[in-house]
C-alpha cells in the first residue's frame, strides 16, 4: 500500500509459512523469526552469566550486556544480521512480547513489596531512603541542563529533568536483593538497611516515574498533563477500595495444604492485563497497573506462592530478556563519539555515583552509622538493573531521550551496577564475632545445662523426623532445656524470589510467633510452630540462602553464633516406598562433607527413614525404642551422651550395645599396636569405661534403659550384632569408633559413605534391612581430631 508520502510501507508479517519445501524462507514469517530471536536472546545472556558469575555479578548485568551486543554496538554492525534476525518489521512482535514479560514480571515486583513492610520502615532507613534519592535528584536536574546545552537540544526541558532525575535516584530492589544474597550480607545491619531504603527508593521512583511520564505527552496543554495525572491517581484509589477485598474472597477459598484452582490464576492474571488496558489507556503505561495490582495482592498463602510459580520462571527465564534485546537493539555505542560526549559519559558516571554515595553516607553518619557500613550503603544503593532501563525506554518511546543520550545513560546503569559487588567487597568486609563458649558437645561434665541443637532441613520431607528427634531429645523439665534452631537450607537459584528471600533471611533467630513480622504460611512453618508451642522446647527458624558450594560456611557460622552444641544436617538419600534409599541431589553430600570438616561443634548426619512416622507424634504418643551401639572413642561417647539425654523421655527405652573384643579376635596383636599407636588411646579407653559405669548404674535405677554387652570375635560378629539389634526407630553411632573392635570391623568393611563411618555406612548398605532411622555422630574435637574423608572422592566441581 502506497503512503500519502510517496514511500512504500513495508508489507505486514504473516504468522507462520509454509516451509522451506515450499520454496518460503522460514524467517520472513513472525512466528519463526520470534523463535530464531528467543533463543538467541536466551543462550546469549545465559552464557554470560555464566561467564560472569566467577565475578560474583547479577544476571542482570549479562542481560543488559548482551542487549547491547545483539544491537547496533556490536552484531548488529553487520548489516546482513541486522536485516535476517532483527529486521524492522519484526522489532513491533518482538516488542509486544518482551511488555507482556514486563507486565507481568512488574505484577511479582508489586507482590514482592510490601506496604505494611514499609509502614514499619525505621526512621534511620527512612533519612538514608530520602537522602539517597534527593540529592542525586537534585544533580540529575543539573546534569540534564548540561545534556541539552550539547546532545540534547530541543527536547521539553520539564519532562527531560524529571527523567533524568528518576534515572539517577532510582535503586534497582530486586538486583540489590540478590547482590546482598550473594556477598552474604542479607542478615547483617547493611543488609536490613539496604533493602528497607531501597523499598521505599522504589516506591517514590515509580511515583515520580508516574510524574514524568504524565508530563512526557505531545500535547503541549499543561491541562492534559493534569488530567492523565489525575485519572492515574483515581484509578489507584479505585484499586485500593476494590483489589484487597477481591484477594481477600480468593484467598479464603483458597485454604493451606490444597492446591489453588486454575480459575483463581487465571482471574488473577487477567485482571493484571485488565488493569494494564486501563493505565495504558490513561496514558501512564501499561506496566502501572500491573505493579499496582501486584502491591495489592496478598503476600502470604497459597494463592500467593501459586502465583510466583506459574508465573516467574517463564516470564524472567524466557519473556523478560526479549525486553534487554530490545533495548540492546535501541543503543548504539557508537554514538558516544568524540571528546565531550566521552566526557559527557564520564560526568554522568561521577554525578551517579556522586550523588547516591554521597547522600546516603552524610545521613549515615548522622545516624551514628559505621563510615566503612555507610560507603556499602551508598555504593549498593547506587546499583541500577530492570527499573532503571525501563525508565530509559520509556523516556526513548516518548522521545524524551535520544539516541546519543539513552546509550550514555545505558552504560552508567551498566557501569554504576557493575562497580557495586567489587566495591563493596573491598569497603566493607563484616566483623566475625568469635564466640568463646565451652558447651560445643552432647558429653558434659552438668548434663542438666542447656542444650543447644541447629537442626538443618532442605524440604518438608525432613520435618516430621526432625521434630520427632526434638522430642525425643528435650529430656527432663528439670533441666535448663532445649533450644533448636531450625535452619531452612534453600539455594540460591536466580528464581527465587527478592523479597522473599529477604523476609526468611530477616527471621533468622526470632520466634515464629513473633506479630511484629508475619511468618510465612508454608506447611514447614507451621509444624514447627505447632510443636514450640505445644511443648517447652524454645524453637528458633532461620535460613540460610546460599549457592551450595558454599552453604557450609552459612552452616558452621550460624552455629558459632547461635553457640549450638550440636548440628543435625540431612544425608543425601532418602528412603523411597520399597525401603531403599535414593539419592536426592549429591550437593547436599557435599555440603556434609564440609560441615564435618569445618565445624567449631558436634555434628550428625542424619539417615531418615520415618522416624515416628510421616507425621508428628505429640509427646503423650511417643513409644520409641532407641539402640546406640558402642565400639568406643569420643564419637561413641557423644552418642552416648544424647541417648541418655534421650531415656528421660518417659515413652522411649535405650538399649546400650557395648561391643567387647575376644581375646582370640583375628589379628588382636597387630590392631593392638596399631590402636596403641593413637597417644591419646589410654585417655580414651578409660573416658570409655567411665561413660559405661555411668549408663550400668542407670540400668538398676531406671527400667528405660538396657545394658547389653557383646562378644566380637570377628568382623563377621559386629555385622550379626548388628543385625540383632537394628531392629528399632532409632539407631545412634559414632562416626569414627576407636578400639580394637572397631579397628578389626574398619579393616575388614569397606563403606560407600565415609562420612557415616563404618557402623552407619552398614546401617545405610542393603546388607541391613532396617526401618530404622540412623543417627551418626561425631563430637567435636577442638581441632585436635581433623575429619579425614579421604576414602571419598567427592569432586567439588560437580557443584
């Protein structure tokens, strides 16, 4: 169809063709061409992340880099890709898809802010919040009178100042989130302060953002402006009568422990694209209204959860880096050219940084803030991601921005994120407070003290053995009592949710029945809370969000913090419906591999085969017979310890099994110097014998408990013995026996699991068929007894 103007429009694109056979060349149709660039996109981008993780970068900044390469920068310098992959008349389907992804990734930014949250913000994240986004205000106003003195000429000055002004005062929350989680820094005082004034920067951002775009509009009449302004303002009043009590129906039909129906999804997501319409229609962008209704919607329960799961991953794995594509496709470095633009860069650059730096650490410090602590804020609030080029893009389509401009403001969003990881690194390093306590063991000379457990689970499989193993282990109420942290273990994928993680990380230590901040309603949450109240143990949840290969450290630190005297952490198999165990991922191998290795107190490593059931048994209920095998040496000492610890219990009976060597065992000479060897093996023997006398006067007080000695002749015996008694809930070893017995039984079974020891690894082989869950121990030596797991080649690399 011919224009009015003489040119030819280019001819619509048709969906799909109808193959190469047919003499049609598949990328001159939408369909095929979208598929081509969406997988171009995706391996891209993945692949620098890839490339960039060893620098500890979000992915974020692989995104906007290549963007930037598939444009005009780089690849698209050659013409002939530009034309075949990128060609003008697909750039409007390409478009439209990467808003939709932006859309609705702006609906799980809204559902991840929350304004109660921000209601309780203090008045210290407050001032560096408001000190963070007014001064490098103020010096975005300047620095636009400069850009359109040079580059900028003839745009609307009112417009223009207020988008660069956004641009330069805008933190990027979700990318400051997981810079946080990366360095290890959620938890500390510069993490809650971050990510508190960050939430309110994010907020104010969007209000202004709102402001500038309403004045961005070609109609020259102020009274436009105004009006577009005003019927934003209304339709969020609107929003905030009508939208909570909608959730609030959803939710009430959508109870805990059920799955959410498909209409409730589906309504919700329709009104997201409804209210987009609306906003679009005003005249304020489509994104508004879906981070309106994303602020609105509830933040806890399953209709929230099912909303992050059948949304986030094919809108940020797949929609939203079509959005960096497409802004990569509108820069051209190559603009940026000759001197005063490259100073022009440079001053933008400086006046960012300048501005978000310097602000916060002034107010910092007027609130008595560390200077190190203060310049980690100021340089993690200067991070920029997603918000910031949706800002330039905005202010490109509006034709705020132009070319020259929108690619210097690119690479100061791509430089200011950049710079934040290494930076803080090197300014701000957490002081590690050494704790100096005695009590890291089961085994103490006043079994009465407090004991001190950090339970570790990875999924809700491992919750009701481990609140059993609580029960079992809270002893007498005569005692000074039991104290467990709850240690979620979650890894750090790019999925999981900013603010999510951020509210789990904040819990770490406090009760779950804490008002002041709402616990998440998961099933693992509740169990837990459920059993703190209901008995007198104290119940502490906490989280750690790690990559595993280095979780460990999250792990063994929490529990020098926490002076736990015990950490309990899951084997890598779980038991399937036939009894037998499979594997449930290697990493977590790996991770209790490192723990035995570098933890400051005891550790065990549990083996889970339903203790007391799939579910929960409430204290009056509990009828559990426990067996701990003793060989001798400190670990069988600390497993010891606890299953004394564990007959106060008035439903559980302990069986002792005390393996005793034959005069005649083969080999009794040699393993006798062998074991001789040890220096420390005379001390051990007679802390061995003291512990036994002190379970044999037990016997004849106390019915709950059985003494049993056997007989071992050869290697053969230890495997029937154990056979005789595995029959049982419970079974409790030491990791790494000592004596002659244990020696001979070493020599002679070889385990698959060096880190169960011989003992456990039998308990966990298909030589024993048991029911019974394994508990393996190993006491804490004070550096005096180094884990050796050299047996096991466990690559670090399968990480």
């Amino acid at each position: 169809m011919a224009a009015t103007n003489g040119t030819t429009c280019p001819k619509p694109m048709v969906a799909t063709s109808t193959g190469v056979f047919q003499g049609e060349n598949p990328l001159d149709f939408a369909l095929p061409l979208v598929i081509v660039q969406i997988i171009l996109v995706i391996v891209l981008t993945r692949t620098l992340a890839f490339l960039l993780k060893a620098l500890r970068q979000p992915r974020v900044i692989a995104e906007i880099i290549g963007g930037v390469l598939l444009g005009p920068s780089a690849f698209g310098r050659n013409e002939a890709f530009l034309k075949t992959i990128f060609p003008p008349k697909s750039l409007p389907v390409l478009d439209t898809l990467a808003n939709l992804g932006l859309i609705f990734f702006l609906f799980l930014v809204g559902l991840e802010l929350d304004p109660k949250a921000l209601r309780r913000t203090g008045k210290k994240a407050m001032s560096i919040a408001l000190a963070g986004i007014t001064l490098p205000f103020i010096m975005g106003i300047g620095t636009s009178f400069v850009l359109r003195a040079t580059i900028s000429k003839g745009v609307s000055q009112a417009p223009f100042i207020v988008f660069m002004g956004v641009s330069l005062s805008i933190t990027a929350f979700p990318v400051l989130a997981r810079i946080l989680a990366e360095l290890k820094l959620l938890t500390t005082d510069v993490g809650r302060m971050a990510m508190s004034a960050a939430a309110v920067n994010d907020v104010t951002a969007w209000i202004l953002l709102a402001l500038a775009i309403a004045l961005s509009g070609t109609d020259t009449s102020p009274l436009t402006s105004l009006w577009v302004f005003l019927c934003g303002a209304a339709f969020v009043g609107m929003c905030i009568l009508i939208i909570p009590q909608i959730f609030k129906w959803m939710t009430r039909h959508c109870p805990d422990g059920e799955p959410v129906e498909e209409i409730y999804i589906c309504a919700t997501l329709a009104a997201v694209l409804a209210a987009s319409f609306v906003t679009d229609t005003i005249g304020i962008h489509a994104l508004f209204g879906a981070f309106v209704l994303g602020i609105l919607a509830p933040k806890d329960g399953p209709l929230a959860s099912a909303l992050v799961e059948k949304v986030e991953d094919l809108v940020s794995g797949l929609l939203l880096p079509l959005y960096f594509a497409s802004s990569g496709l509108k820069t051209n470095v190559a603009t940026i050219q000759g001197a005063q633009s490259w100073g022009l860069l440079l001053l933008v650059i400086l006046t960012a940084c300048f501005g978000k730096v310097v602000g916060t650490v002034m107010v910092s410090r007027l609130c008595k803030v560390p200077l190190s602590e203060s310049i980690a804020l100021g340089v993690l609030m200067n991070s920029k991601g997603l918000v910031e080029l949706i800002v330039l893009n905005i202010g490109k389509d509006r034709k705020v921005l132009n070319d020259q401009t929108f690619a210097i403001m690119v690479l100061m969003a791509l430089v200011t994120t950049f710079m934040t990881t290494p930076i803080v690194t090197a300014v701000y390093k957490p002081a590690k407070k050494g704790h100096t306590y005695k009590l890291r063991t089961v085994q103490r000379k006043d079994p009465s003290t407090q004991l001190r457990i950090m339970a570790c689970f990875h999924s809700g499989r491992n919750i009701p053995t481990m609140i059993n193993l609580i029960e079992a282990t809270r002893g007498t109420e005569k005692k000074e009592g039991l104290t467990v942290y709850a240690m979620h273990l979650m890894e750090l994928s790019e999925r999981s949710s900013a603010i999510r993680m951020v509210h789990k990380a904040r819990k770490n230590g406090l009760p779950f029945w804490n008002k002041t901040i709402q616990s998440d309603s998961n099933q693992v949450v509740v169990a837990f809370e459920a059993y703190g109240q209901l008995s007198h143990v104290q119940i502490r949840p906490m989280t750690a969000i790690s990559h595993f290969s280095d979780m460990h450290e999250d792990i063994c630190a929490s529990a020098e913090s926490k002076r736990a005297a015990l950490i309990i952490v899951p084997f890598h198999k779980h038991q399937k419906f036939d009894g037998s165990l499979e594997t449930t991922r290697h990493e977590y191998r790996v991770i209790n591999k490192h723990v035995l290795q570098n933890a400051s107190c005891s550790v065990g490593i549990l083996v889970d085969r339903g203790l007391g059931g799939s579910s929960q048994v409430s204290a009056s209920n509990v009828d559990s017979t426990i067996t701990m095998f003793f060989l001798g040496g400190p670990d069988d000492r600390e497993a010891l310890a606890l299953g004394t610890r564990m007959s106060e219990h008035p439903g559980i009976a302990l069986i002792v099994v005390h393996f005793k060597a034959d005069s005649n065992m083969e080999g009794t000479e040699f393993l006798a110097i062998n074991v001789s060897e040890t220096g420390s093996y005379p001390d051990s023997k007679i802390a061995d014998e003291e512990a036994l006398n002190g379970i044999k006067q037990r016997v004849t007080k106390d019915g709950s408990i059985k003494y049993e000695e056997r007989i071992v002749k050869a290697s053969s015996d230890t495997v029937e013995i154990v056979k005789e008694f595995c029959l049982c809930n419970l079974v409790l070893v030491g990791r790494s026996s000592e004596g002659i017995v244990a020696a001979n039984f070493g020599l002679n079974v070889k385990t698959e699991f060096p880190e169960l020891g011989p003992v456990g690894g039998l308990l966990t082989s298909q030589e024993v068929s048991t029911n019974a869950s394994v508990l393996v121990l190993h006491q804490y030596g004070g550096g005096s007894r180094p884990v050796s797991l050299e047996e096991e080649k466990i690559r670090d690399d399968d990480m």
